[in-house]
C-alpha cells in the first residue's frame, strides 16, 4: 500500500534565482504500522488509538491534522542547494478508514527555495528511517531543466522533466542526491565510421545519442532519399559508391541533434598475399608479419589462433609470440625406455582471420613445424665393482685398483632415438670416436691414478646437433699408511763438524693420519702427518739438531707402523758430508802438519849418534 508525494517546480530554476513550486502528498499506510511518536508502535496505529486515544479515531483526526512543517527535511521534501526548502500555506486532511485496513493524511503546500550560483542545481532528499519514506516521490519541472544523474539511478524512472524516485529500498538515514540541469539538445552520431557492407540485403542503422539518462527521442533519417533506417538493401546502390547518410534525433523538451556522413558501399574483402603454408623455424622467440591489403580499409584487424596452448588468441597484423616444444619429445622426466624412443617434430597450426570495418574476413592458415636445433642429453652415472662382481654406483671417492665404469643408459636426444647417435669419449688424451649406443652404454675405464680426472663425452644426433659433458672422477689415495722422505735441506750450504741443523720432509701417500719417528743416530724426533686426499698430497717438514763428527754423511730413519701393527722402517742418506767444505790452504796446512808430526816422531827413534 503507497501512497505518493510530488515536487512540482512552478518557476524556473535559473542559477541565483529564488525558486517557487508545489508541494503534494498522500501518505497511506496499514493499519498494521503504527504513530512512531506514540508509545506502542509495533502493535499498529488501531491498537495505539485504544490504549492511549481512548478507541476515538477523532482524536487520531486531530492529532495528524495538527502536523506542522517549517521545511522540505521535516516534511521529507528536499534541501535545494544545501539551503532549506521552506514550507507555507500548509494543508493537512487526515484519511482513515480501519473498515479498509489504512489510515493517513494528505498535504500540501507551496515550497520557495534560493538557488546558488551554480549552473547545475543539487536536490538532496532526507532519508531517516521513517514510514513515510516508503511514499514514492515525483519530481516535476518545467520541462527546461531536466534529471541528469544521482547514485543508484536504478531507483529512478519516469521522463526528464517527470521522474519518480522510490525512497523504500533502503532502510538508512542520510541524504539521496538527485542533480537537475537544463536541457541540452543531444549528440547524435552513428556506429559506422568509413564503409558499409555492400552485399547486405537488410541493414538496421541505429542512432547513437548522448543525453540526459531519461530522455526519450524520435529520429528522423534520410538515407540517400529513403526515410528508412531499417532493413536497407544497400546492393541496390552501386558497389563501391558514396552512400550520403542523415539523421535527426528530437528530446521531449523539442530540442534536436543531427548527424551526417557518407559512407563507402565496400564490396571487396582483404588479400591476403602469403604462399608459405610451412614455416619451419626454430622452437623460442618467434616474429611473422602479413602481407596483407584491402580496396578501402588501411587499418584492418587481425586475430590470431594456435594449438601452441589453450585458448590461445592475438591480435595485430605483426604476430610477435613464441612456440615450444611440447611433451611429446624425450624429456629427462619420461622413464628409459619412453626417452629412448624416435620422435616426430613438432606440429602446430596457426590461423589468422583478416576483417576490414564491415566485417568482411578473410583467412589464413599455416603449419609452423619446430626444428630439432638440441644435442643429445648425456648422462652419466659412475660404477664400480663390489665384492659380489655386480656394478653399484660408486662413492663420491675411489681408490687405485677400483675397477670403475661409465653408465649413459639414462641419456637420451629429444628427437631421435637412442641407437641413431653417435658418440666419442674423451679419456686421459684418448679420444674414441663413431660409437654406436651398444659400445658406449657402459663404458670401462682404465685404472686412473691418485687425482682428479676429467672425462668428455659428446653425442651426435640425426640433424647434426653436437652436445656433450664432462664428468669427474676422484681417485683418493689408498687408506693403507705409506710414508716416505721425499727431501732433506740443511740450514747452512757448508757442513762442518758439531751440531747442525736440518729440515726432512714427510710425505703421506696414504689417506690416513699417521705416527712417525724420525732418528739420526742416536737423535729421534716423533711427529704425526694429516691424510692425503685425491686433490692433494700432504706432508709436513720435521727439523733435527744432529752433531756430526769430520767426513760423516746426514742419514734418517723413517719409522712408523703400517695397518698390521708392523714396525716399517726406511732409511734414506743425504747429500750432506762434514768437512769437506775446507779449502785448498786449509787443506795444505793440515797436510804439511801431519807430515811434519810423522818426520819428527821418526827422527826421536833415530841414534844420536
């Protein structure tokens, strides 16, 4: 059950102007709603007028008749400009009828408002939760100045100048901004820009207006003489002609917008001049622009298609994208004997579909074959021997004397099978060259010595793509101890009698940290040696202090325990003599000495006489 209430604007509503107009309403509701300014509201005005009107609908009479309101946010109107509406001359005539199930009152009024100096007037519409929000207001003008927006417009309906707003779909208080502005006449134009399709038996031409959102048009239309717009048989116009079009679009308010153009009659489609239906390329980055023209439109549009993936699509005469290879090659991710397997190359089709500006299309169709432009993978992994005979994978470290090989069973090439490649290896400077899978699937190596040692392998594919590795092998020294002195150096170039100093050298062919003892005669020296490692040979340098008699050579003794406990000892004599660093009349000097102590030991034993 609704009532209405309307705001007629009896004047204009001119900027700077104080405005004058009517204000109607007839507010109906329920019986089941109540007074919200009496005690009870929920149980409905009936029960209201019983319990505290004492069952007299006179007094009920009364009471809304008694109503005053002073402005449009008492009375639920509007503000104008954000300044108030005022009310005079107010009527109020209370209708009830609780036979009828409602009750309510009429009233009305004469409303002035002071516009600003704004061109566009703002009328705000009090929303406060009140029964009486749920009468729908109507807004009416002169038809001068007319509805142009406000949020949710979803809420109005009606024309320009005569709109209704329903203030009951929402229960919130604040204020609806509705903005009027005077009437302006439209903007006429149409959706075609250059050309029409001149095969079209029954074309529809259709005004496109900007105005006001209400505004209601009648258009009137001149196409080459004809005042039809619809279903026009453009071929009875010669083919690639100028066809003159015209049409005139008149408001409610009888203001009138026009729009004029000639248009070309476009009978051709585009051309498309490609003869290449393979393109063979490589899989990445890939770039084709067509070759492509048309009678009349320059700018013609250009959509794109492809299995390369999903619901693929561009747009552009330079097709700019990429293609890749899909999962039907050999990948490291398929199980042996899958990755081993022969290949197809790799397929896609492209489409591409021409349309100049009325839709004339032409297409164009491609295969886009992926080159094989990748070597064969290769993998390998290192084995050895273990007790039982049978291959295991090898530590990361072996030793001498580790019978190791070669396992590529899990290489593989994306395109060609695993038996059409050919390989070479590369070991200690020996290259082996043209093998078949068969040779060089497990592949023995020769015993290495203590180090690290590089290995190539490269396989060659069908098309020629050459791709190979380089593997590692560490050959640690043996864990059994060996030691040995491998230099002696003195502290000074020239040996003499008496203490004398010297540095020896140990090193440790073994990889396991080792005790030794180092004696000169009677003089030992005890010291310890780290392990070696495939990377490098350690040792470590002991110095002695030895007294050596004339003429005597420096000799070591190298003792230490091997891995059965055994006491190991090895001798070794250095270059290092005391004495014989004299020189020539030193050595004259003795000599003559000696000589003299032998002739006058003589002459004592001789007769005096």
């Amino acid at each position: 059950m609704h009532g209405y209430a309307e705001i007629n604007f009896t004047s204009s509503l001119q900027p700077n102007e104080n405005i004058t107009g009517i204000w109607h309403a007839n507010h109906i509701f329920s019986t089941g709603l109540g007074l919200p300014f009496m005690p009870g509201v929920s149980a409905g005005v009936e029960s209201q007028v019983n319990r505290f009107l004492g069952g007299d609908v006179s007094e009920l009479n009364s009471l809304l008749e008694s109503i005053n309101y002073y402005n449009g946010k008492h009375s639920l109107c509007c503000f104008v400009d954000d300044s108030a509406v005022i009310f005079s001359n107010l009527n109020i005539v209370s209708e009830i009828d609780f036979s009828s199930g409602y009750w309510g009152w009429n009233e009305s009024a004469e409303i002035s408002a002071q516009r600003s100096s704004i061109n566009l007037l703002r009328l705000e519409v009090p929303f406060q939760n009140d029964i009486r929000q749920s009468t729908p207001l109507t807004v009416v003008t002169d038809g001068g100045w007319q509805y142009l927006s406000s949020p949710l417009n979803e809420w109005i309906d009606g024309e320009p100048n005569n709109f209704t707003l329903q203030r009951d779909e929402t229960s919130i208080s604040g204020y609806y901004t509705i903005t009027l502005g005077q009437n302006s006449a439209p903007v006429v134009s149409i959706d075609e820009n250059t050309a029409l399709p001149w095969e079209s038996t029954s074309y529809n031409f259709t005004a496109i207006i900007d105005d006001a959102p209400l505004s209601a048009h009648a258009c009137e239309w001149n196409i080459s003489g004809s005042t039809s717009n619809l279903e026009v048989d453009l071929t009875t116009f010669p083919r690639d002609s100028l066809l003159p079009i015209s049409v005139t679009c008149t408001d409610e308010g009888g203001l009138d917008g026009s729009f004029s153009t000639s248009l070309v009659l476009d009978g051709g489609y585009p051309i498309l001049n490609s003869t290449d239906q393979v393109i063979e390329i490589a899989p990445g980055y890939f770039e084709f622009e067509l070759d492509i023209s048309d009678d009349h439109d320059g700018d013609l549009d250009v959509y794109w298609t492809s299995n390369k993936s999903d619901d693929w699509w561009y747009n552009g005469k330079l097709l700019q994208t990429s293609f890749s290879a899909d999962s039907s090659l050999n990948s490291v991710y398929d199980n042996i004997s899958e990755r081993h397997k022969q290949r197809n190359q790799v397929e896609y089709w492209l489409a591409a579909d021409i349309t100049d500006d009325v839709g004339h299309t032409t297409s164009g169709n491609w295969t886009v074959k992926l080159i094989d432009n990748n070597g064969p993978v290769i993998i390998a992994e290192i084995e050895k021997i273990d007790a039982d005979g049978d291959w295991i994978e090898a530590p990361s470290v072996t030793r001498p004397g580790d019978s190791l090989r070669l396992n590529l069973t899990q290489s593989f090439d994306d395109h060609s099978s695993i038996d059409k490649i050919k390989f070479s290896i590369n070991i200690l400077g020996q290259q082996y060259t043209d093998l078949s899978w068969s040779e060089i699937q497990h592949w023995e190596l020769p015993e290495f010595d203590v180090g690290y040692h590089e290995i190539n392998v490269a396989g060659l594919d069908e098309n020629g793509n050459l791709a190979g590795q380089t593997f590692g092998v560490a050959i640690a020294p043996p864990i059994a101890r060996s030691l040995e002195i491998i230099d002696i150096q003195s502290s000074t170039t020239d040996i003499e009698p008496g203490e004398n100093q010297f540095w020896i050298t140990v090193q440790n062919n073994g990889a396991s940290t080792t005790e030794f003892i180092l004696c000169s005669d009677d003089v030992c020296v005890d010291s310890i040696i780290g392990p070696s490692s495939f990377s490098q040979t350690t040792t470590t340098i002991v110095t002695m202090k030895v007294d050596m008699d004339w003429f005597e050579t420096f000799s070591v003794e190298l003792s230490y325990l091997d891995d059965s406990n055994q006491t190991v000892v090895k001798h070794s004599t250095s270059e290092y003599n005391s004495g014989i660093g004299f020189g020539g009349l030193e050595l004259f000097i003795v000599v003559t000495l000696g000589i003299l102590g032998i002739i006058w030991a003589r002459s004592r034993n001789e007769p005096r006489f």
